[in-house]
C-alpha cells in the first residue's frame, strides 16, 4: 500500500520531472501543419477539421458533427499543483480560448480520457454553455455532477468499454486504455463510484477513473485518440486515418511504436507533449521529458507508411 505522504512525494517528483524551459515547435517546422483556427470556413462536404487546444485537447468537426476531447484552457500553475491549492475551471480563460479556437455555437459530445484535472476540470463549464454529451468513465460522471449539479443525467454517459455511442451522424466507439506510469506509479489514482458530497477543489480530488480511448467515426474518417498507456497494451483496431497518440512521459514512449503499427495510420499525431503548468499565451513548449526527438527518430527508423505530424495551439488542419 502506497502513504499519502509517500504518493506526495510522488505528485511532485512528477511535477518537476514535467517543467521545464523546453524547445519550441519551430524546432521540427518540416513537421507541423495547420492554419489558425479563426482563418479557416465551418466544414463543408466531407471535411473534417481538427483544432488543437493545448495538452490533449481537440476540437474534431464536420459538417454535421462537433466532437471535443479532453479541453484544458484554465492551467493550473507548478506551485499551485505542488501544495494541492485550490483550483477551479476559470470562465475567463476559457471564454477567451474557445473564441480563439473557433468553437462552434453547439457541441455534440465531449470525449474524457480520464479524469484528471487537466482533462475534465474544464468539461462541464463548457457542457453548460455549448451542451452535449460528456462520455467518460464514471469516475468522470461522478465529479461532472459534483462540479454541475444541474447538469441533465441524459447528458453524463458512463462509457462501457466495448459499447458504441452515436452522436448525430457519429460513431464513437470506446475502448479501454491504461494510464502512463511516473517512477512507477499512476499519479492522482482512485475511482469514485457514488456521488460525491462536494464539488473537486483541489488537484488530488481529481481521481484518475478508468481510462478510455477512443475511435471516432465522422464524415468516413477514422481518428484515434488516447493519452497514454502502457508498452504492450494495444489498440484493437487497425487502418485509421488520424492516430492521436499521447506520449508525455515514459510509458507512453516506449509503446509509441509498437501502437503505430496496431493502428497502420495515415497520419501520426503525438500528443500531451507540452508543458501543460504555462499559461496558453506563453506558446508551445515541450516538456522536459517528452523526448520528441527520440520518437521521430524512432519513427523514422521504421519506415512507416503514414506521416508523422505536430500542431500547434488552436491551429486547425483538415484531414482529407
């Protein structure tokens, strides 16, 4: 059995381990694609668009469908994380962000990997003012409702493993997924399987949950999108169009490959690489211990089919 005190002493080995000055996108230019989110039309046809938000967070669009997976807009600074202060969704940030990336009027579904902060803190301000489904485990559903109690329970999806939701013209079918392990250990673990009390106000009362992947079926394209897990824990599916693959630290890294060549993408997107303690306007900069240039070379070094691609913050490219 693991102490509080000891799995403190974790939080901030973790916390430090992730900071950093680190390099900037610009450093792999050959690599990234997209235009500002704020430049481009609403789909048409068959488009579909994808807009990075930052850490794992995207805006995934179609004519027809608008799916969101794990926003962070408020970020919660080092200090702030390292004494488990009190923290909240901030209405400032993320009103200010969703007009820089776009947002449509409506949202069909948001999509949570798991239910740490920096995945879910922001998800059900932003249900309550753009709607739809939030699908996550039902760690998710639990601390959804303890942040809104008025959200609609038809709105919280405690997603099975195994099960497909259809959301409009959408399919989205959910699989289970792993957490990265940091010095040995799932940061922030736990499930919460009752409704709680009071609403999450500090980083540790976000409990990770079950972790979820996902594949989304819109507009005949094919994304996958995690944010971790383990060497040797694969997807089982195969012949997507986009893999969103989240590598932030060492699990994550290792199985990158071997997760490449489940999924035999078109194209390969690794995620949750940025210094997610920084505010949004202070730019893109790698973690520490992302080790992006290892992943390339990795990448390169296999000789894979698909294209291997980086965004920027609230940047849009769309996938043909």
């Amino acid at each position: 059995m693991v102490t509080g005190s000891f799995q403190n002493h974790i939080l901030v080995f973790i916390i430090l381990a992730l900071t950093g000055c680190g390099s900037r996108l610009q450093s792999h230019r050959d690599l990234l694609i997209g235009r500002p989110a704020l430049s481009l039309p609403t789909p048409t046809g068959d488009e579909v668009q994808i807009t990075y938000l930052g850490t794992n967070g995207y805006l995934i669009r179609s004519q027809e469908t608008s799916i969101v997976v794990d926003p962070f807009f408020t970020r919660i600074s080092l200090g702030k994380v390292i004494v488990n202060g009190r923290c909240s969704s901030s209405p400032d940030l993320v009103s200010k962000y969703t007009e820089v990336a776009a947002f449509p009027d409506k949202v069909d579904a948001w999509l949570v990997t798991h239910s740490h902060y920096d995945h879910l803190m922001d998800v059900p301000p932003l249900q309550r003012k753009y709607g739809g489904k939030i699908i996550s485990s039902p760690t998710g559903s639990f601390l959804s409702q303890a942040v809104d109690p008025d959200i609609k329970s038809s709105d919280l999806i405690a997603a099975v493993p195994g099960k497909s939701y259809q959301v409009g013209k959408t399919k989205i079918r959910v699989m289970t997924s792993k957490h990265d392990r940091v010095a040995g250990f799932i940061p922030i673990p736990g499930l919460i399987s009752e409704p709680l009390p009071n609403a999450p106000s500090r980083p540790k009362d976000w409990k990770v949950g079950a972790p979820l992947a996902f594949l989304i079926e819109i507009a005949g394209k094919r994304i996958y999108v995690d944010s971790g897990g383990l060497p040797g824990h694969l997807p089982p599916v195969s012949g997507v169009d986009l893999a969103i693959l989240g590598v932030a630290v060492g699990d994550g890294q290792r199985r990158f490959v071997e997760t490449v060549q489940a999924l035999k993408p078109r194209y390969i997107l690794p995620s949750h690489q940025d210094n997610f303690f920084i505010p949004l306007d202070k730019g893109f900069r790698f973690s520490s211990i992302s080790k992006f240039p290892k992943l390339k070379r990795e990448f390169e070094e296999g000789d894979f089919a698909g294209k291997l691609i980086l965004m920027d913050y609230f940047q849009t490219w769309v996938l043909k």
